[in-house]
C-alpha cells in the first residue's frame, strides 16, 4: 500500500473557508469524503492526497509529530508550539490571510512605559511597591519568553489565559499582555496601547511541510504534483 | 538523548560514591532535597527564562510545580527550613538528579536528566576562603574519581562590580548595566545607549511635561501627572498607581536632562569585560587598566590576590589558569568568584563541574538578608565520559 501525502487542514471557521478559496483559486477544490461532518477529505482529481480537517492548533502537533506532511497554519502558533521551528517545519508559502499582530500591550496610562526596555526600568519599583514582578496574560508562553530574553527584560511572571487576555488588567488578574491584535480596536475599547518596539510577530496563515514526517518516494511525488498546482516552488525538506 | 544506557548504572552509583565520601570526608553533610520543588520560588529567582529549560507542570490542585533544574536552590530551601533566620554556618553536599529541557535533538553532554553530585556553603564570613575551599574540593573529588586531563577557567563577577561602581554614572544606570551582565548583546546595546542617547523613552511624552517636572518637587509633579493623565481622557486602573508612574516619568525626565555617559568610561567597562589573561596576572592587567587609586577596586584587587594566594598554596597552578572578565556561567544569580572545569573531549559548551558565589540567593529564596553562600556541582555523567576517556 502506497504512503499518501497527508494534508491537514483547518477545520472550521474562517480559516477553513479561506483555505478552500486559496485553493480553489488554483482549480483545486477540497471535498469531505464520507459523512458531511466527518474530519477526511480529498482534493478532486489529485491522487495520493489524503485532507484530514484538524484545529489549527492541532495541525502544528501534527506536523511536529510527523503525522502529516503538510499543513495549512498560523506561523504564531508554529513559532509558540515548536521551539526549534527551523528544525521541523518548513514555511512554503505565507498565504495572504490570518493576519494578526502578536504584540505586548500596556494600560494607556502607564506613560513612563513606552518601549519593552521601559518595562525592566519599572520593575525594581514594581517588585517594591507589590512584592511581586509585573503580570503579563498571554497564551503565547514561548513566544513571550523568547522575545522579553532577547530584549533582556527579566522581571516578570507569566499568567496563562486562554480566552478574553485583553481584559485582565482591568479585572486585576495581570498588569499588561501579549496578545494578537488586527486592527487594535479591541487593545483600545480595554484602556491598552501597544509598546513602541512590541511587535513580537507579523503572523499569517501559512503553508507548512513537515521536516521529520515519513517521505517516500511516492509521497514526494503527490506532494510536487500539490505543490506544482499551487505554483509553489518546492524546498528542500 | 534521554536516559543513559544502564551499563551506565553502577559506574555511576560508584563514582557517586567516591565524589560523597571525598565531600563528607571534608565536613560536608549529605542531604537529599525534594526533586518536585514548587515553581514559583524558581521563577522569582532566575526568572522566566526558567521555563524555557525546565520542566514547569501544574498539578491537580493547581499548584505550580517543577522538576528541579539544578540543586542549588533546593539546597537553599533546606538550609532555610533548618534556619529561617539563615544565622548559622551550614557545609552541605548531595548526588541526584536533575532536569532540564533540551530541544528535540539534543547531543549526548545535554540529556534532559542527569546527575547532579556538589556542595554548598552557607554562612561562612571568609569569602575567599570559603571559594578556596569549595574550588579546591571540588577539584580533589573529580581527581579522586578518575579525571586525569581538564581545563579550568575562572572568572569574578565581584570585580566587575567594582568597575562599574568606579565608573561615574547615576545609579539606576549601572542597575540596568549590573542586570545585562549575562547577556552580552543587551550589555552592549545598553552601553552605547548610555554613550549616545540615554534619553530613553521620552519621546513618546510631552516635552512640556518632561521640562516642567521637578524632581525636588514629588507631590508637584505627582500632581502634574495626574492632570496630564486627565486631560489626555487616560483611565488609572490596575495596581499602578499615579505616584508609581510619577516615579517612572520623573527617572524618564532624568535620563532625558542627564549627560550621555563618558566614551571613556564606557571603553574602561568595555575592556574590563574583554580581559583575557592568565590569573596570575589578571590583578596586574586590571590594574593597569582601572588604576588602584578606588577603594572599591583595590579591595576587589585584594580579595582576588588572596583567593588566588590561597588556591596556589592548595596546589592549583594559577599561571595556567585562563581568568576572562565576561566569564559569569550564564547564571545570573552569581555574585562574586565563578569557576568552571573543562574536559578537553566534551568542549566549552558542556563543562563537567562548575560553581561560584551567590551572596543574593538565599535572600531571594525567603532568607531575611543577603548571607555568604558559595558551591560548586558536578554534571556526573559527562564526567564519568571524561574518565572513560582519559583512561582510553
């Protein structure tokens, strides 16, 4: 039995619909196969590969893991979820949608902090007056650690919030966040302003194969054929 | 990666035991403290980095937890449970393990679990001394256990305390220069910040505030800052308050009115920081540098001459000891002597044993002040490598 490229791809909401437009604008349309809320697929009239519709969170597992070959995801959650990305991914092509910013963010009336260096120039005060570091809320655990180390800010713990970060500091629970933004509305409507140089990631949807899946010969082949359609020059994996 | 192969496990419980006996042998008591350690004691200390190298978990009460990175401040945490008031002399020495994360293809030296075997030292008022000691044992211990060929490198982070406390700038300043020491990027950046632009971040303000503000005048510009929050329809919510951003603003408008820092006092860090000598000349090349005329250097100076007269006398050759003024093992909570050993096969990246002074860390753990604090671990399994081969 032959290996089928394995292509997931988000199972629902606007990313799910966007990606069947990206591909249809290529002449390749996605099909569920079986029952209309089962989680397989195919793309009619390409062989050998095999949709499996899957959470954008999950499809970065996925292709980290080596279950599929290829995968359609924001490059936040690959960059969050992997921490040595450029080892077991690589990123074919950035698609054009899902964009959204991950950035810090402050209370607006916090005017002494402007730039992320700003935040370690408070903390000595911070620690004195609360006996504690500054809060940040994020879900981007990694993403936030790395890039506060690179800017060698130290001085602060992690809250981890799954849903509504942009309301934490006003309900108390943290003091600033790292969130994804589009237009700012959101950061704005909850009293926060984005830091000056605290843009951590431009992400978008993306295009992903996976480094560490299995590659047989044949998968290869149905994956130049995929990738040939959608005018994507192949890298080297 | 992982676990080692098990031909590994009884020479490694025999070489524990060797490394244990030379450490109980010299005073040392053996303790085991707790491999689960709560995680946030850690975060507070060595800071969030510490999750991108441990293994951070929440259990089903929702506590924070971790499998401990190193046992140096599980040691801290037992010696503190013993003595709250940290008021007594404590010589204490372990072997166990210890976890640390390593990325998805990891080399042999970086498993993700390994063996710990060192000592700690609380308390003792003789610094040098108590380095000398801890150093010298060390060293006896790894000789005891077969290592024949290694390489020692050493470096003193109290010196470059003195440096930048010789060097004329405002205190806040060398807070942030003090905090970079470990990131030598940051370091840099900040520098030459401080020696062109240290106006930092007030651009984003209103001139007219920043020129109005009056730093002998705390509730007047308390006052201004709050009406420019005002006006600028700026809610105050969370736990900051206006007098916390007065404060803020207030070291903004200094920087802002201050003199950049002297390119020569920056070029003076800088060469610190980039000596590169011999120990036994390391005094002499800082001298030369800095000048003895401080106090704070000369005393410095003299701690070193002494901790380098005693290891001498203990038969470690300081001559052909590398001493760098960068070198501060990449932990930042080292606050004085710092020292490594290096096993010609394994590289600089995967030291076999390492140590130093830490006087901040017990405080930072709960004690109620700053106590003299000075250990060294032993990294087993690269060790028992090193013997392999040096025996081959």
């Amino acid at each position: 039995m032959s290996t089928p490229l394995r292509f997931a791809v988000p199972s629902k909401g606007r990313l799910m619909k966007q990606t069947a437009e990206f591909l249809a604008k290529a002449g390749l349309k996605l099909r569920k196969v079986g029952h209309d809320r089962g989680y397989r697929g195919e793309i009619e009239g390409l062989d050998g590969v095999e949709v499996a519709f899957v959470s954008a969170s999950e499809i970065v597992a996925e292709l980290n893991g080596g279950r599929a070959h290829l995968g359609v995801t924001g490059e936040d959650l690959v960059r969050e979820n992997i921490s040595n990305a450029s080892e077991r991914v690589v990123f074919l092509k950035a698609l054009g949608f899902g964009r959204a910013d991950v950035v810090v963010a402050v209370p607006r009336c916090w005017i002494d902090v402007n730039e992320v260096a700003d935040l370690e120039a408070t903390a000595a005060t911070f620690r004195r007056e609360h006996g504690r570091p500054v809060r940040v809320a994020t879900k981007y655990v990694n993403l936030t650690r790395r890039f506060f180390s690179g800017k060698g800010v130290t001085e602060y713990r992690i809250v981890e919030s799954l849903g509504a970060t942009e309301g934490t500091p006003a309900a108390g629970t943290a003091d600033i966040i790292v969130d994804i933004t589009t237009t700012g509305a959101t950061l704005a409507a909850n009293g926060l302003r984005v830091l000056e140089d605290g843009i951590i990631l431009r992400s978008q949807a993306n295009l992903v194969a996976s480094k560490v899946a299995a590659w047989p010969p044949e998968t290869h082949k149905a994956r130049d054929a995929l990738l040939g359609r959608l005018g994507i020059a192949a890298k080297a994996l | 990666m992982g676990t080692p192969p098990p031909a590994n496990f009884e020479a490694l419980e025999a070489q524990a035991r060797t490394l244990l006996a030379v450490f109980i042998a010299a005073g040392h008591e053996a303790v085991a403290p707790p491999i689960i350690q709560p995680a946030g004691i850690f975060l507070n200390v060595l800071g969030e980095s510490l999750r991108g190298r441990t293994y951070v978990f929440t259990d089903l009460n929702g506590e924070e937890l971790c499998l401990r990175p190193d046992l140096t401040v599980p040691t801290c945490r037992l010696y503190l449970d013993r003595y709250a008031s940290a008021d007594e002399q404590a010589h204490y020495c372990y072997n166990g393990p210890a976890f640390r994360y390593q990325p998805v293809g990891a080399d042999a030296a970086h498993p993700r679990e390994f063996r710990q075997a060192g000592i700690e030292t609380f308390g003792v008022a003789d610094r040098e001394e108590a380095e000398a000691q801890t150093f010298t044992l060390m060293l006896t211990a790894l000789r005891q256990a077969g290592l024949r060929n290694w390489k020692l490198r050493i470096g003193d982070l109290g010196l470059f305390d003195a440096v930048l406390n010789a060097a004329e700038m405002p205190e806040r300043w060398r807070r942030r220069l003090r905090h970079q020491f470990w990131r030598a990027e940051a370091f840099r950046t900040e520098l030459k910040r401080l020696t062109t632009n240290p106006a930092r971040s007030a651009a984003a303000l209103p001139r007219t505030l920043v020129a109005a503000l009056n730093p002998a005048d705390r509730p007047g510009a308390e006052a201004l800052v709050a009406d420019y929050l005002d006006s600028a329809g700026m809610e105050v919510f969370g736990v900051r308050s206006v007098a916390e951003i007065t404060d803020g603003v207030l070291a903004i408008a200094a920087d802002a009115k201050a003199e950049p820092l002297k390119e020569a006092t920056a070029a003076m860090i800088e060469s610190y920081l980039s000596v590169k000598t011999r120990a036994h000349q390391a005094s002499s090349r800082v001298q030369e540098l800095m000048g003895k005329a401080e106090p704070g250097i000369a005393a410095a100076l003299e701690a070193f001459e002494r901790r380098s007269a005693l290891l001498e006398e203990s038969g470690i050759v300081m001559s052909e000891v590398p001493f760098s003024g960068e070198f501060g093992r990449n932990v930042a909570y080292y606050t004085g002597f710092v020292f490594e050993v290096l096993a010609p096969t394994l590289g600089p990246g995967s030291p076999v044993a390492g140590g130093g002074r830490y006087d901040g860390l017990l405080k930072a753990v709960g004690a109620p002040r700053d106590v003299p604090a000075v250990g060294g671990a032993i990294h087993t399994e690269r060790l028992l490598a090193a013997v392999r081969e040096d025996a081959r």
